[in-house]
C-alpha cells in the first residue's frame, strides 16, 4: 500500500499512526496541541520517537462528544495538515467522518482518509475518497451495541462498508480496516474483539487497532487516562501478534519500542531452527532504527 510517497510493504511489520489532536475536548489530550506551534511541536517530536505517519483529528469522538460544523473542522484541520505536509516528509491522515472535511484536508494535503463511520456516516464520503483515489482506514461501527454473535456480526459490517467503498469505485488495495475498539462496544466485547483480530484477515485487508488509552484499558485495569499506558502497549504487543499492520497510538516513542521488540522476538521464533555460535552467544541483529549493542546494553 501506498500513503502519499511512502510505501507501507514490508510483511510481518507493524506501522505506527500518530494521533495529534487538534481539539479543545479530546477524550485523552484536549487542548494540549489545539494551536499551530503546539500541533507542530508535537507532529515533529512523533515523528522523531518513530511515527510512520500521523492522524490529524479535528473533532473529538469521545462518548458524549459534542458535534461541530464542517466548515469549524476544516478550519481546524486544514491549516495544520498543510503545514505538516510542507516542513516533514511523512505521510498524514485526517480522522473524519464528513465528506466535506474529507475534501478540504486532501485539498490542504492530506494522503489518507480515517472514517470511524466506515462510510455509512455520511453518503458522500465513499464518493469523496473514490474521486481522490487515496487510501482510507474505514471502521466498524454502529449505532448500538447490540450483537447476535459479535465476532460474525462485526465480519457482515465491514462486509457492508467494503461493498460501499466497491460500489463507490474505491480500490479493494486502498482500504485499511479498523474493528473500532471503543465504539458501540461494551468493555467484554472489546476485549473479546481484540482477542480474536486474528478473524478480521478473512475480509484481505490490512488491519488497524487504535485500542489507546480507551475505556476498555481503564475499565479493566481501574485507570483513568493518564495512567492506561501500559495498558495500552499490551494491546499494541497483541497487535503485531496478531498480524495487525498498524497500530494508532497516542505516545509513538514507547509503541515503537514494544512493536520493534515484539518483531524482534516474532522472528527469533520463525528463525528458531538456526545454529548458536560456540558461545552460547547467538548473531546479534541490528532492529531498524536502532544502533548495534552488546548483550548486556
């Protein structure tokens, strides 16, 4: 897959997605980077810690959110998409369900639309996305959490979204599919989902998880937001485990270094048949992004 000039190819890796929020009320981080300096203080310090490519939020979507406009949203988004895309080289997705927005931030430059109604929250977004022949993360969701059999009913949703996103002339190659943990979902059924990620390869489109420091960490671990960090790098080790190819997080830096220990210990795993050295000592591989060490540190 292709995200503005970058490929996402590499087989068995897992990708960070940065989430900058430049809300006044997110769920997590409201009004902490809700300003030019501070959005772009923020996109630079992700993609220093490891960020792939980064997720421009304009309206918080936490329970009980409050909806704005769409011309409020552009305003919020725009601006800052276009400066990120002009002084870093790193691929950015806005995280919006209106058509609108969706056309104003790929006019500003955004690569990649993220729906967390997976088209079925506005009917011109399948149209928007196809016209732009961009990628897109599209999310299951619906409007209550009421399942006969959750794991088959969340497969016919996204059935549903990917026969939208066909229908609209969105390539089958172009769609990430998120299972919207979080979203009209009770704390077992997420948990369950996440359990069992392994499900959703059957539709043959990569997988997002975006579990961060959300309510199914705080329920379970009896944590508010700021301390569901560790929670939250759980569901990103169980992430690549399960062959997710990104992961969307709020702290990049401790993420990255999870996922890359994870992969390190994954391939150990594929490549357990190899020889030790006569010292008991095995090769060390350098990890991408990480200078050569010894054993011991």
């Amino acid at each position: 897959m292709r995200i503005g000039q970058r490929e996402f190819a590499d087989k068995g890796k897992t990708y960070v997605m940065g989430i900058l929020n430049v809300t006044p009320d997110s769920f997590s981080d409201g009004g902490r980077w809700n300003g030019m300096d501070q959005a772009l203080f923020h996109g630079e310090e992700m993609i220093r810690q490891g960020a792939d490519l980064l997720d421009i939020g304009g309206e918080s979507t936490r329970p009980g959110y409050a909806r704005i406009s769409d011309q409020e949203e552009i305003e919020r988004v725009a601006p800052v998409i276009e400066a990120i895309k002009t002084r870093f080289d790193i691929p950015v997705s806005v995280d919006t369900y209106k058509a609108s927005v969706a056309r104003g931030a790929l006019e500003a430059g955004a690569d990649l639309i993220n729906d967390i109604w997976g088209l079925k929250g506005d009917a011109e977004m399948a149209k928007v996305i196809a016209k732009a022949a961009v990628p897109c993360c599209l999310m299951h969701n619906r409007k209550e959490a009421v399942y006969r059999d959750l794991i088959p009913d969340v497969l016919d949703d996204l059935r549903e979204t990917l026969e939208l996103a066909g229908e609209a002339g969105i390539q089958r190659e172009q769609i990430i599919l998120d299972p919207g943990i979080g979203f009209a979902k009770s704390r077992e059924q997420n948990l369950c989902l996440t359990n069992r990620l392994e499900a959703l390869h059957v539709l043959g489109c990569p997988i997002l998880l975006g579990t961060s420091r959300k309510s199914m960490i705080g329920l379970t671990l009896n944590l508010p937001v700021d301390q569901r960090e560790e929670g939250t790098l759980v569901t990103t080790v169980m992430a690549v485990q399960k062959g997710c190819m990104f992961v969307r997080v709020h702290n990049v830096q401790a993420n990255v270094r999870a996922i890359r220990m994870t992969e390190a210990l994954l391939l150990e795993g594929r490549n357990r048949d190899r020889k030790c050295t006569g010292n008991g000592k095995r090769k060390m591989e350098t990890v991408p992004g990480e200078g050569q060490k010894n054993e011991n540190g």
